[in-house]
C-alpha cells in the first residue's frame, strides 16, 4: 500500500498553527475580548444617547485594533525567537526548501489570524446581524492575514524586534489613517503655495504604495449594514493583492538570504 505523504509546506503550516495555539495568544485574545467587553459595556452605561451605537462600535473598532496586535506581534516575537534559539537553520538542514519553509509559515501565521478574527466576531453576535457580522469577520480575516505577511516579512528582513514591530504598526497606521491625512493635505486651508502642492503630491502617491486598510472591517457595517457586494469585494481584493506582495516580497529576501 502507498502512504500518502505530506508536504512540507503543510507541515511547516501545522506546526506553526500548534506553537501558537500553544503559546500565550489564546490567554491574550481571552482577556483582551474580555476587557474589550468590560469598557464597551461600561460606555454604554455612562452614554446619554445611543447606548447600544456606541457599545457596538466601541467593541467593533478595539476587537479588530486587539485581533491585529496580537497577530503582529506574535509573528514578530516567533520569527525573533526561532532566530535567537537556531531553529530556523535546523528546520532548514532538513529536506525542506526555503520557498515551502516560508509558505508554510506565513500560511501558518495566517490561520492563527484567522482563528482570532474568528474568536473576536463570535461576542458581536449579540448586536448585530449574521450577515453583517459575517462580511465584518471574513473583512478581519483578510486584515490579519496581510499584517501577518507584513510582520513576517519585516521580522525576517530586520535583526530587532523593535524595530519589526514599529515597521509593521507604521504601516497599519498609516494604510488606516491615510484617507484622513489625504483629507487634510487637500483642505482649501492648505492653500496653493508650491510646498503645499508637493506635499499633497508626495501623499497621493504614498497612498498609492499603502493598502486601504481605512475600507475594511469597519464597525459601521455592524450598525448599519454590509456594504454593496462590488465595493465589499473591491476592498478585499485590494487587501489579497497587496498580501500577494509582501508574500512575495518577503519570499525574496529569504531566499537570498545567507543563513
């Protein structure tokens, strides 16, 4: 009889899943849903208006804020760990090629991300509808998944875990905030001096080179409702081809690597 065996991209997916079910990430997602749940249920008491508004976007836009830290961090501080303990020229003294090693992986890391996601929507339930909770997790899914490629490609091409961490929340911030910052460049405030115009030009097309973050798992959706298939699928598909990037990026400069 033939014995299927499993790939090593597989494996390599399987056991990162396992060191992080393992690790201290489900005891953090624990208390940070329940502290989130405490201070939305606090806000709610203390509002005058629109109690149940405020809890829900309240909870809504920290569980997502705690689902993307947690997986950052955990992509930095294991990538960090794996280097400092020489597991990663261990892992690749076995028959395993750096493309499958690195796939696997960021794999891996994306499915833990997704059980997170997973794990934080399931308390929404109780406010807002299974349809628009349903595009608000598989929104948080895309979400995790790019920051998860984004901190492992910043934690394999940087030596510090700091500054791993710092490159992966700037540019969350950054893709989050930059409508806001386009917003306030373009102000008639602003005026039309030539500084003015080249700042507004070097912010379009920084734009250009982050995500848009800002049109996904926004907490309105839990309120008001799911927005219209094109624009939803538009804002996924932006998110898929810049995780496409990084992995690819990422990818590169492991591969190159001298080990």
């Amino acid at each position: 009889m033939k014995h299927s065996r499993r790939s090593p991209t597989v494996t390599v997916a399987l056991y990162t899943l396992v060191e992080a079910l393992r690790s201290g990430l489900p005891w953090l997602a624990s208390a940070c849903m329940l502290g989130v749940l405490g201070f939305s249920g606090f806000l709610s008491r203390v509002a005058i208006t629109e109690a149940s508004a405020l809890q829900v976007s309240a909870a809504g836009a920290l569980l997502r804020a705690c689902a993307v830290f947690l997986i950052a961090a955990h992509v930095v501080a294991s990538v960090s760990r794996e280097a400092n303990d020489k597991g990663l020229e261990l892992a690749l003294a076995l028959p395993v090629s750096r493309s499958a090693y690195f796939i696997g992986k960021l794999s891996g890391f994306s499915c833990a991300g997704a059980m997170l996601a997973t794990f934080f929507a399931l308390p929404m339930l109780i406010w807002a509808k299974p349809a628009d909770l349903a595009a608000w997790w598989l929104s948080l899914v895309a979400e995790t998944g790019l920051l998860a490629a984004a901190a492992l490609f910043f934690a394999s091409a940087m030596a510090q875990t700091v500054a791993a961490l710092a490159a992966t929340a700037g540019l969350y911030l950054l893709g989050r905030s930059m409508s806001a910052i386009q917003a306030i460049a373009s102000a008639p405030q602003a005026g039309d001096s030539l500084p003015a115009i080249a700042s507004r030009w070097f912010i379009d097309l920084l734009a250009l080179l982050l995500p848009r973050l800002d049109a996904v798992t926004r907490s309105d959706w839990l309120l008001y409702g799911a927005p219209e298939a094109g624009v939803f699928v538009q804002a996924l598909a932006g998110l898929g081809i810049y995780f496409l990037l990084l992995a690819a990026a990422g990818l590169f400069d492991f591969s190159r690597r001298n080990l």
